[in-house]
C-alpha cells in the first residue's frame, strides 16, 4: 500500500483537508526556496556617468536563484530589480544577474537623462545671432569672405540654481559647414554678464562676465565638433545676485582677428547643434541587496 | 483557546524569538503565505531566429494567478542568468520584454516572450518557479 504522510500547515483559518496552495503556509509536498545568504553592495554615480554597476560573491559555485533590490541613497524608496522604465526612481532600468560565483546589479539612468550623465545637463540653444551677414540662424567663427565673423548664443530656462559648484561648462559647436581654411582658429569667449538673458536679438554689445579666456582650436572638416569652454563665465553668471534657476542666461564667442580669409566653421542649424552640457558635482550612490537562494537554476 | 502551530529558527536562534528574520518558518497567523513552489521547478530552450522574436507559452493550470519567477541565460553559453524581463536591450542583445502584452501570468498559462536583437539565430535557455500563492 503507497502510504501518503508528509506536514501541512494551513493558514490561520483554514483546514488542513485543504488542497489549495493559497491555503497552505508550508506543505512537504512542496518545496520552498532554500535561503543561502544575503549581499549588499553599492555603486556610485560620478558626475557624468550614466550607468553604475556592482557584484557580490555568493561562490556557490552554480547559478543559484536570487532577488535583488535597490536603494538610492537620496531616496528611501526601495525598488525591486529588475525596475521597468518610468515606474520608479531616476533610472531607466536597473537589472541584476548571476553566475556560478557573483551576483551581479547595474543601473542606467532614466530616458531624461539619456545623452547625459548624472548630475549634467543638456540645454538646446534657444537665439543665435552672427555678425556675419547678419544671420540669425546660424553661427559662424572664423573669417568668411573677408569678414571678422563672431556670435552670441543664449539658452533659456536653464535649471541651474545660484552659487551651483560645477566640474565643467561647454559649448558643443558642430561645424555643419566649414571653409576651405586649414589654420588653427582663435576665439575670444566671454559670459553675456545680466541676471536673465532673454532673446538677445542683434546685440553683440551687452555687457561681459571679468571670466574670459582664449582658446585655440586646430581646424576642423565638414561635420566635426568641437567644445568651446565657458566653466569660469557660466559660474560668474551664476553667482550674481540675481541669478536664479530657470533664468535665461548665454556667451559671446568672438573671432579674434586672426584669422585668414576663408578659414572659418558654421553652424547652419544652430538650435540643434549648439548644445550647452553643465557637469555638476556631486556623487550618488545606490545601495544593492540580493537575498540568494540555495536552489540551482540548471538545465 | 491555545495558540498553537509551528515554528522553526535558525541555527543558532532561540525557538522563543520573536523576530521574523531569527525564524525558517513561522506559523503566525500574521504570515499570509510562503513561497511554496507549487510546480516543479523547469527549464527549456527556445530559438529565435536573428533579429526575431521568440514567444513561450507554459501551461501551469491552476485557476488562479500565481506568482511566477523567470531566469534566463540571454547570451547562450556566458553562464550569466538574468532575473525577470527588461524594458529593451540595455545590457544583453537578447532580452525578455517586459510588454505586459507578450510577458504575463493568468490563470492557465505563463507566457514570456524573448527579443533577439542581434542578426544571427539564438538558443537561449531559461529556467522558472511558480509558486502557491496569488500573484495578485
């Protein structure tokens, strides 16, 4: 006779003549998930990093189960990995793995920070005036036809708080169309030096930032970019009394007379190749815990 | 009436502890359900032809919506297993989607489906726990 023993424990409530799983806390005629240990580790954000990874041993030597959860430690909220896009927290996805001897999390930023890291910001250029005929959509530097040719820009609503410590401030120029020059080329770069820029139509006149500086740039072929810095004058900016977050604030880049007839780089689409990236400082950390299970996931 | 049920601590606990991370089981009826795997744990293959998909429909059967745990290994042969699905292919070229519309549990099946971005065939393998209680 096939003798049928074994334990059940109901739930509080229930009969243990119940064949309902839901009914069961524990029941011999079906295994549960055998606790190993518990991992913690953490990963940190450095300004400009758009993912961060980290492991733990768990040198099981097979690939056990596991779960896995994170923290930010700007946050009290703990997710469960792997988190899905837009429902939690600034990442976009953070996902863990194992193999025979690690558990493994990495997290990558959230969509809005996608083309940036932590702590940076990326501003589209909102007004560009040139001297150069007179344009207000492009930006040249350089000489074109015989003409000292120069630019401001301005970039509106820029979150950006008074007094902010940042690594590093630049101009991400796209040189879309550039002439038959092979020189180096010069630029003298100020900040626009007012409390809220606002459209700053033709006038290549306004007052600047004590912050400026040279800066040389070997020549360039269609399509190439370089980056115009403006850390010292964006932090004048800034600093001034009344600067606030979400004000409008932008830079003047000038040729500085050197330059030969012809050598000179334009941007035909400024709105959409004349980026401005701020680097903040700062760090974050995200704290990971993986509960590992004794049971093997195997084939 | 008595109180009464089962108890089990960890080596090296006091039976008499009280606090849930000292304890194996309790009983409590403060404890709604366990982690009781209510099906043998499995484990299969499914191919998926380059830059293609693969759907896997497994049938659990028991009337209720269960709570379902999914590991795959997404590049075959690397020995790196996956838990759960992704939003897109943010670490591995193949993935399991996490569209409620292709991944989910309901009262009869588990159903996943894997993308294979990359533009040659893949085997992967993946292995999964049910367990007892309602995933909702």
């Amino acid at each position: 006779m096939a003798l049928n023993y074994g334990i059940k424990v109901t739930r509080a409530g229930y009969s243990t003549t119940t064949n309902d799983p839901r009914q069961l806390l524990m029941s011999s005629a079906y295994p549960m998930f055998k606790y190993h240990n518990e991992y913690t580790a953490s990963a940190t954000f450095n300004p400009g990093d758009q993912t961060a990874t980290a492991s733990v041993t768990h040198g099981l030597g097979y690939v056990p189960a596991f779960m896995a959860y994170g923290v930010r430690d700007d946050d009290s909220t703990n997710f469960i990995i792997p988190s899905i896009p837009y429902a939690i927290s600034e990442f976009d996805y953070a996902e863990a793995w194992a193999d025979d001897d690690k558990i493994y999390f990495k997290v990558t930023l959230f969509d809005n920070y996608v083309g940036a890291g932590w702590n940076e910001i990326k501003q589209n250029l909102n007004t560009v005036y040139t001297n150069y005929d007179g344009g207000y959509s492009l930006a040249i530097i350089g000489n074109a036809f015989g003409e000292s040719s120069s630019f401001g820009v301005q970039y509106a609503n820029v979150p950006i708080v008074k007094d902010q410590s940042i690594v590093s401030a630049t101009i991400d120029f796209l040189a879309s169309d550039t002439g038959s020059g092979t020189e180096d080329f010069k630029m003298d770069i100020w900040g626009i030096d007012v409390d809220d820029l606002g459209d700053f139509g033709n006038d290549l006149g306004q007052s600047k930032t004590t912050a400026t500086h040279k800066q040389t740039q070997a020549s360039l072929d269609d399509e190439e970019h370089f980056s115009i810095t403006v850390t010292n004058e964006l932090e004048e900016i800034i600093a001034r009394a009344n600067w606030a977050s979400g004000n409008d604030l932008g830079f003047y880049v000038f040729d500085d007379g050197t330059s030969s007839d012809g050598n000179n780089y334009a941007s035909s689409s400024p709105e959409n190749e004349l980026f401005l990236s701020i680097l903040k400082t700062g760090t974050l950390t995200v704290n990971f815990r993986a509960i590992v299970f004794k049971d093997r996931i195997a084939l | 009436m008595g109180d009464y049920g089962l108890k089990i601590s960890k080596i090296g606990k006091s039976i008499s502890s009280n606090n849930i991370d000292d304890l194996i089981f309790v009983s409590s009826s403060s404890v709604q359900a366990t982690a009781m795997i209510v099906k043998p744990p499995a484990s299969g293959t499914v191919t998926i032809a380059a830059s293609s998909y693969g759907d896997v429909s497994i049938t659990h059967d028991l009337g209720y919506i269960p709570t379902a745990i999914l590991y795959t290994e997404a590049t075959p042969g690397s020995g790196n297993w996956y838990m759960g699905c992704a939003f897109t292919n943010t670490v591995e070229d193949t993935y399991v989607t996490a569209n409620g519309a292709y991944t989910y549990v309901d009262s009869t099946y588990f159903k996943f489906r894997i993308y294979n971005s990359i533009a040659s065939q893949r085997i992967v393998k993946y292995y999964y726990f049910i367990l007892g209680e309602s995933g909702i």
